[in-house]
C-alpha cells in the first residue's frame, strides 16, 4: 500500500537528518504529507476506494429504421438524459456513465420509451410510432378484441417473492419504480397472462380497454377476469420434474435460494475469501426489512462455482422471513441435469385475502388468458373494484357484480372523469378527488407530480433464469387510505398478474411525461484539495461541473463534455486539468493524449484572481460560463481499469494542478480549441491532485467524482461535519448513502 511506502520514507528521512546537523534539510512532497495527514484523521481507509460515485455500463438497442434513441434514468426523483444518438440504425451498443446504485434505466426509440437495465438489449425493431394519449373517457362499443381461457399452467412463486424484494407491500417507494403508466401499441400477435397474485380483501374485474381508432377519448372495455372466483389453486408440496438446462457463457441466472446461514456445498468461497460469518461480512447490520443486493464481477467475485462465480447476491425479506438468493454467470458453456421427482401435490384454493405466501416450495395452478388485438390498435389494462358479491367461491355470480370505481393503467385516464354507460354514473370521482400528492408521505417517495394518479405499475422479475414482466393495480383509493392506520396506499401490487417470458406485449409505452420537456444531462461533481499546506478537508478548493453526453449523429459517434466552473476556494493559483484524448467532429479524427488545461486559471473564470476564495461562504454565488469540448466514444467518469491507464483514467481524466503565486505556466500550446501543457511543471510548490489510480497510486482522495447537485462544504469547513455519515463511505466504498446525511449550516447555498 502507498502509506507503507510513505511511513518506511519518513523512517528513512528521520535517519538522514539525525546523520549531520550541517545538511539542509529534506522536505517532504505535498501530495506525501496529504496522505499522511489523511490516515491519521481517518484511519481505516478502504484500500479499494476509487473515491468516485459513477459506474460504467452500455445498452444495446435494435432498430430496423434510422431512429432516434435517448437514454433515460431517474435518480432520486428527477429524469435525466445520459445519451442522445440521432438516426441510429440496425444494433447499436451504446455507452452509458451511471450513479452507483442505478440500473434502471428507460430507452426512448422515435419517443416510445421502453423500460430496461444495464448491460440489456432493448429490440424496439417492431416498434410503431408515438403513443397518443387520450384526454377524456367515453364509452364506445367495438369487436377488435379476441381472447380465450388457456388450461390450467403450474408455476413457482419464487417469481413474486423476487418482485415484492423490490415492490415492496405497503411502499409509496413502489410509485419511483418500474413503470406507473402504460398502454399497448397491438402487434396482431397472441399474447397469454396469468392472474398470479393479490393481498387485498376486495374482489376485481380485469379487463382490457381499446382505443378508438380515429378519437382517442373513446374506448371499449373487454371484462376479461373475476378475481377470487376459484381460479387460483396452491400447493407448497408439488414438485415438478426438469431433466437439463443449459446454462450460457456470460448469462447471469438464478442458482440457489435458501435460508440460514450455511453455504450449499456446490458454492466454493473465491479470492481468500472467510465465509465462516458471510452474512454479516457482506450484509454487516441489516434489519428484516432491508433488501439489498451485492454485485459482483469475475475479478472481485467472493464465491465461485464449478463452471463459472456468483455475480450477485440478493437479500431480502418476505413475511419477517430472510431469504438469499444466488446468481451465477457462467465463464464456460455447460448443460446443468436436474433430477426431481415428479409429484402432483396437494391444492387448495387460494386465500382470499392473501393468496400465498410466496417462496421456494410454493407453486400455483393457474388459468391463462390470450388475447390478440389487430396491428396498430392501442390498449390498456383496467379493474373495476367490484361490490356485491358475496365472499364465497362456490356461490360467486360475475352477473351480480357491481363495481365502485374503475382505475387503468394509463394514469392519465384516471384523472379525468369516466361515466358508465348504463348508468351514467362517474366511476372514478373519488380517484381524482384525493390524489397520492395529498398524502403525508408524497415529499419523500421519490415519485414525480406525473405520478399522483398512477394506480398501476410495470416491473421485471427473474425466476431460474427466465425474465418475467408482472403488472399490477393498486386497489384503494388516495381518499380512502388516509383513513387506514398506516396511511399507505400506493403500492401498486394489491393483484398482479404474469407475462411469460416472451410472451409480454412489444411497444410498451411509458406515458409518464407525455409532452416531456427536453431531459438534462445528468451532471457529475468534481471536488479536490489543492494540497496548499491546510488540511481542512473541506473539499473547495476546486469545485466543477461535468456532463459527459454520448453522441450519435451524421455517422459520427462521441462524447460531448460541458464543464461548468462552480467554486474555487483556496488561495493558490489552480487549474482544472484534462488528460486524455479529444475529438474533431468538423474533420471527425482524435488527437493524442495530451494534458489540457480546462478554460484557464479557475479564479480567473470567475472573473477574479487567486487569493480570492469564491463561492465557499454562504451567499455568495458568482456565475463562471461553460467550456465545451469533444472526446472520442465511450469516455467515462468513472473508473474504468484496476491500473492506471493514461488513455482511460479514472475521474474521467480530470485532475487539477496548483503552484505557488508568480509561478505562471509555460509551455502551453493550443488544439482542438483547447490549451495543453507540453511538459508538466515539477519541482517544490507545483502540487498535482490526482485519482486514486494516477502514478502514484493513491489511496487518499484527493479529487472526488460525485453525484449531480452535490453540495460542497464552506470554507474551512470539515467535511465530516457538512456530511456526518462521511467516515462510513472512507470505511466501505459501498456505503455510497453518506450524501443524503447532512448538516445545513456547514453546507453551501443551493445552486
């Protein structure tokens, strides 16, 4: 480790200056007393820090016309744009720069949005144009629905225990996840669902509703399913027989479920790892209701298996029961023999308030419904939430029931009034009177104003391997729930219903925003020390604005990098460095690495000089404009390679230079509308802050990558005090939690 070099060179310095009085004294580096100092504050540095919130990913995206495609991403309540490629066409592989902690993310292909994950492949090659969203709801009468009852299909529950680890009952949270508002564009194809799942006390209809072809304001609704009318049966007792299955080089699936503490024996720990205590090693102090997973990559993995590691772990709890879940990716191709006997099982119907407590070794029996709608027409799902019926499956009569209010899953339906045509009735009045902004928890869900009618939700979940699609309806009403004790509601989930793999409808549109404006790049932070002789930890010295925006457009492929100067807080002249390649898009060629000096002495973007610390007190917020330049495809703030690489750097290449006041730069020539250095200054007094994987290879920060509107601390300021839990993310480069805990008074205005 670096700090050992640096205590056995202090040893070393020690001996020479005891050896004679008469030599001059030597003096330590700026950057060698930094860490020192570092180590002692903080103590236990996690010797795998990177000191930086961002992670590298793609996302591949099939079209069959040139098409324009956005990557999209919600962090913490707010959408942002993290690429823009114009006219892409056939696959495209396209690089992707994310806060840690966020895999979802959104493709929008010519303005149809289609939910995904990192590392994914979207195919919207049979997707049609734009959904249109509708402004009222009148009722019309149309035969463009086809549907039919399948036989009884026998499935695991470990697929809905998988889903509530993320849409967690009795979680508003659920509102900022997955997708919360959605309809069809028809392929002609026959598509098959499941009724899967409730936990409610009310009884539904479901149907599906078609929109007029030439006015979007009428629709024909098709009742389709009658929940708890026997057609649910369980067993925790069945077994089914598989004989192989392949497993693929690279494919992450499922390997084992269980509980307890004790390892399976075909799990092998990796890399020295001690699994005596794995539990609280890689999940230390979680409660029973945290779920949380681990990532892992082949270099990093801490279990291995015969033919490949566990790539991720997952904790989570149903029912106050704990349960863990391994994956596997596979580094070789190999057919898994699975034998189990065959056993039918004992069925009953389900609950009827709860159908099932879901896990291993439950299994349902349930009946499916295909439908088939022509090329082109548009649809959605609904309930009706039924009255009148008598709560008992033998006696259960669809011809008795009534129903109090209807809700779809496109949320702008609900918010305008629906009148049922035989009695006229308005059916959702008590939806749009209430709506989820009126409740307490609204402010910390995470959800968008776009979502305070939205009744339905659209998700993922894995099971063996296989990737099914569950939606859902939330069965109670904003206005109703505030008189329930734990004043919830809007899970989304009270029944659900299941996509076979495959099997899901194409074009899913995302109609959350339908005249979205214009998303914003997401905006990363830099913030260094400028290692000027205080060691304040406030992290001002240099503070900046940086997008970095993949690109696509006239067959060019690059990075567009916008960096805005936002504080400059020591006294010493400083400069914000680049180191790495650029991109000529008039002539579309890259130059050499070279070392760019990014706009200029940074006091001076302010229209200030050094010795004048700026934008580090409160109430002070001067303007500096935006340096715009061009990298090659796939540059990445995050970082990208265990060793130091100067071509792919970690902090996107970003570093800063200082030096001591009448010690100007020289050597600085021009390119590509940028300044570089054609040699590097050296000597006492010229302090190069660098990444944690610079040559150096250090492992004090430095210069911190962070994530958009993160707030520096004012001048002589700790960071410790401005960010309380701090010292847990210098312990455990996981715990990247520590920027949601503050303490205003030592923190920057807003900006």
């Amino acid at each position: 480790m670096q700090i050992a070099r640096l205590l056995s060179g202090f040893v070393l310095l020690s001996s020479l200056l005891l050896q004679s009085c008469q030599q001059e004294p030597l003096r330590i580096t700026a950057e060698e007393e930094y860490i020192r100092e570092f180590y002692k504050t903080f103590k236990n540095v996690d010797p795998d820090h990177d000191w930086n919130l961002a992670q590298k990913s793609t996302v591949t995206v099939k079209t069959s016309v040139p098409s324009s495609i956005r990557v999209l991403a919600d962090v913490k309540g707010t959408r942002y744009l993290f690429a823009d490629y114009k006219d892409a066409q056939g696959t495209t592989e396209i690089p992707v720069t994310l806060p840690k902690g966020v895999s979802d993310i959104i493709v929008s292909v010519n303005g149809q949005k289609f939910p995904s994950t990192l590392g994914a492949t979207v195919d919207a090659t049979s997707a049609k144009s734009r959904i249109i969203n509708g402004s009222e709801d009148n009722f019309t009468t149309g035969d463009a629905l086809e549907w039919k009852i399948e036989p009884e299909t026998v499935f695991p529950t470990v697929v809905m225990q998988d889903y509530l680890a993320t849409y967690g009952e009795d979680d508003p949270k659920n509102l900022s996840k997955g997708t919360n508002s959605f309809y069809f564009l028809a392929d002609g194809k026959e598509h098959t669902f499941y009724p899967f799942y409730w936990q409610t006390n009310r009884e539904h209809c479901l149907g599906i509703y078609v929109v007029d072809d030439n006015d979007v304001s009428k629709i024909t609704l098709h009742d389709l399913y009658y929940s708890k009318s026997g057609e649910l049966f369980v067993s925790t007792d069945h077994r089914t027989e598989i004989k192989e299955r392949v497993r693929k080089v690279g494919v992450e699936m499922l390997f084992c479920d269980f509980t307890g503490s004790t390892i399976p024996d075909d799990i092998k720990p990796a890399n020295n790892f001690d699994a005596k205590d794995w539990e609280n090693t890689v999940f230390p102090g979680v409660a029973w209701n945290d779920n949380i997973t681990k990532y892992y990559t082949a270099e990093n993995a801490i279990f291995k298996t015969e033919h490949g590691y566990i790539s991720r772990i997952t904790h989570f709890c149903i029912d106050y029961k704990t349960f863990y879940r391994f994956f596997e990716t596979p580094t070789e191709e190999y057919t898994e023999i699975v034998n189990q006997e065959y056993v039918e099982g004992t069925w009953a119907r389900a609950n009827k308030d709860k159908s099932y407590s879901s896990g291993p070794g439950t299994y349902v029996k349930t009946r499916g419904i295909t439908y088939k709608l022509p090329v082109g027409k548009r649809y959605g799902f609904y309930i009706k939430a039924l009255t009148g019926i008598k709560n008992d499956y033998e006696d259960f009569d669809p011809k008795e029931a009534k129903y109090d209010f209807i809700v779809f899953s496109n949320s702008n339906r609900n918010k305008v009034p629906f009148y049922d045509p035989i009695t006229n009735e308005d059916k959702n009045e008590n939806i749009r009177s209430t709506s989820w902004m009126d409740m307490e928890w609204w402010d910390t869900s995470g959800a968008s104003e776009l979502d305070k009618y939205a009744y339905a939700s659209w998700g993922k979940a894995q099971m063996y391997g296989l990737k099914y699609t569950m939606f859902g309806f939330e069965d109670w009403p904003a206005k109703s729930t505030q008189n329930q004790p734990n004043n919830i509601g809007a899970d989304l989930n009270d029944i659900m219903f299941l996509f076979e793999a495959g099997e899901e409808p194409t074009g899913i549109a995302d109609t959350k925003d339908p005249d979205p404006e214009p998303e914003k790049p997401y905006t990363w932070i830099i913030a260094a020390e400028d290692l000027g002789g205080s060691f304040d930890w406030d992290f001002n010295d240099l503070v900046a604005e940086v997008q970095l925006l993949p690109v696509s457009e006239d067959d060019k492929e690059y990075t567009k990098v916008t960096v805005k100067p936002l504080a400059s807080g020591g006294f010493r002249p400083v400069y914000l460095m680049y180191t790495g390649k650029t991109y000529d898009v008039e002539n579309n060629s890259e130059t050499d690495v070279k070392d760019y000096i990014v706009g200029g002495e940074f006091h001076s973007l302010f229209g200030s000089s050094h010795g004048n610390p700026i934008n580090v007190s409160k109430g002070q917020k001067k303007q500096a404009g935006e340096i715009v330049f061009y990298t090659p495809k796939g540059h990445t703030m995050a970082k990208p390679h265990d060793k130091y690489d100067k071509e792919n750097p970690n902090m996107g290449g970003f570093w800063v230079l200082s030096c001591e006041e009448n010690k100007p730069l020289s050597g600085i020539s021009a390119t590509n509308g940028l300044q570089y250095l054609e040699k590097i200054p050296e000597g006492q007094g010229i302090n190069q802050v660098g990444a944690p994987d610079s040559n150096k290879e250090l492992t004090s920060p430095q210069i911190m990558c962070l994530e958009a509107g993160w707030r520096w601390p004012l001048e002589m300021k700790d960071i410790r005090h401005a960010y309380t839990t701090f010292e847990s993310w210098v312990t455990d480069a996981t715990k990247t939690e520590w920027v949601n805990t503050y303490d205003e008074e030592h923190l920057i205005d807003k900006y």
